[in-house]
C-alpha cells in the first residue's frame, strides 16, 4: 500500500506527548476514569432519550435503530477526523479487515443487541450487576491469552471489592432471582461479547490508529444494527425532540471518545489491568442519575460504593509491576 507523506501510519497515534500519557500510570488512571464517565453518563442519557421519544417497551426495532444511528455517526466523525484532523489515511490494509469485521459486529452488533434487549427485561440492579460482567470476562481472558497478564490475589481481590461496590450502590432496589435466558442471558452475552472484542481490539492496535480502528467498527457494527432495526419493525420514523437530538449528539460525542481512548489505553497497557476501571460505569452512572433523573437519590450508599470502588483499582494497579504493554 502506498502512503502519501502527510498521512498518518496506522500503527501510530497522533503526537509523542500523547503517547506518554498513554503510558503513565497517572496518565492511563486519569483517561481510564474518562472512558468510564462517560459511558455511566450513557444511562441517565437513554433514559431521558426514551421518555422524550415516548419508546414504549415493546419498541425494541426503534431502540435499535437509535442505536445505528448513534455508532454510524460516531463512526462517521471519528474517520474525518482522522483524515482532515490528522492528515492521515482511512485505508486499511486488507489483512486487518477481517479482524475489523469480526470487532465491529462483536463490539457494536452483537453487544448493543443483548444489551439493549435484555435489559428491558431485568430490573435496574441485575442490569448494573450483569453489565460489569465484561470486567470479568476481560481478566479472565487476558489470563489465558497473555503470559504476562496473568490473574493473581492482588487482582481478584481488586474485581471481587469492585464488584461488592457495585452491588451496594444498587442495593434497595427490587431484587428479582428469577432468570431469563432472554433477559439476564443477553446482559451476561452482551459482558462475554464486550470483553472478546477487547481482546481482539488489544492485538489491532498494535498495527492500527486506534481513532481509524474504532472508526470502522462502529461504521460496520452500526450498518448491521440498521438491518436488525429494520427487519425487525419495517419502516421506522423516530421523533426527535430538541433535547432528544442534543443527547444523540451527546451520545455520539461519548462513543467516539471513549471508544477511541480506550482502543489507545490497550494499545500500551495490560487489558485485565484497566479492565478494572470499568467498574465505574455503573456507578458513575448512579451518581449521574441521581442528578438528572427525577426519583433517583444520592446517598451514603453510592459513597460507601465509590470507595469499595476505589479501592478494587487500588489493589489490581499494585499488583502490576509497570504500566507498559503487553
């Protein structure tokens, strides 16, 4: 494949300084919890969106598509940027796009599709709790994966505080143990399928941009929702209300950067080792909804989770003898 000098190699992202970001434990800690933030910010986001579009529980077609019309256009943004922002190209070589394929419809796809549809089958606790699930699957598979990512006590004590963490900032909702194959299955399909993509998104971003990468997933994961979406409700007209529209473009914001971000952490760090900082997904997200969702309230509880949080990313990052990659 022939470049042209002003473009940027895929293997590389943008700026050295960056790059040492990416590799300082300070550095790494800080986007980590960005990445995190922003994507606990998604639940108070879809709930308003929902209620503002007046989705019903049965809606599961236009959910979906709201879904497509999100990563298409995260995706969409995030290929510009990389061309005019970076001067670099959008071409991959053809080795990589398999890979590509299989990330997009695993990360986006398959994932968003068991995430969205379960969750409107299990209670608010159980979906916080199953959607952490990919916290699990991630170490585990680094475990088996990688020789130098390997699971010790340091480690599963870190998962197993953050995980108490998360059940407490739960707690007091309805706890239902029943089980659905197509409620709470889905959640824990949606987790195994979060955390294979990491896995391969850990290998691509050593030869590929992490923004080029995450780019072309979310283009060819959210073409294949359009087709689920489609199907499954024929033609769909979806109201947008003015705030409605501004929080797809939120939506579309936070996709893109934390996806990115995220890619980019993996490119120099362990993936069971910031794995870890997904923890606080759903407990950014209580917070969060207690501030922009009426009914939710912050309590002692979220903090006394926030802690046990903490200190679940205390124990995995001093188990780790350094920051660099695998």
């Amino acid at each position: 494949m022939v470049q042209r000098q002003d473009e940027l190699p895929q293997g590389k992202l943008p700026g050295k300084t960056f790059s040492k970001i990416l590799k300082n434990k300070y550095g790494v800690a800080g986007i980590a919890l960005l990445c995190s933030v922003l994507w606990g910010s998604a639940f108070p986001v879809l709930k308003v969106t929902y209620g503002e579009m007046a989705f019903t529980p049965e809606d599961y077609g236009a959910r979906i598509i709201l879904a497509a019309i999100r990563f298409m256009l995260a995706g969409l943004v995030l290929l510009i940027v990389v061309w005019f922002g970076m001067g670099g190209t959008i071409r991959v070589e053809r080795r990589f796009w398999p890979s590509i394929v299989i990330l997009g419809i695993l990360q986006i796809s398959l994932q968003y599709f068991f995430f969205y549809n379960g969750l409107a089958k299990t209670t608010g606790m159980k979906g916080a709790i199953l959607q952490s699930s990919s916290v699990f699957f991630v170490v585990l598979l680094a475990h088996l994966f990688y020789k130098n990512d390997k699971l010790n006590w340091k480690k599963a004590f870190g998962l197993i505080t953050g995980f108490v963490g998360i059940i407490l900032v739960n707690w007091g909702q309805e706890v239902n143990l029943s089980f659905s194959f197509t409620g709470e299955g889905f959640l824990i399909l949606a987790g195994a399928t979060s955390a294979a993509a990491t896995i391969i998104a850990k290998n691509l971003t050593r030869d590929i941009n992490a923004f080029l990468l995450t780019g072309w997933q979310m283009v060819i994961g959210a073409a294949l929702l359009f087709v689920v979406g489609f199907w499954d409700r024929g033609t769909i007209v979806l109201d947008f209300t003015p705030l409605a529209g501004g929080l797809l473009v939120y939506s579309v914001f936070l996709s893109a950067t934390a996806f990115s971000l995220w890619y980019a952490l993996l490119k120099y760090n362990k993936a069971g080792e910031i794995a870890v900082y997904r923890f606080m997904i759903p407990v950014s997200g209580a917070l969060l909804s207690a501030v922009f969702i009426p009914g939710e309230e912050f309590n002692k509880t979220v903090i006394q989770a926030l802690l046990l949080v903490a200190i679940g990313i205390f124990a995995v990052n001093y188990s780790s003898r350094s920051t660099n990659g695998i």
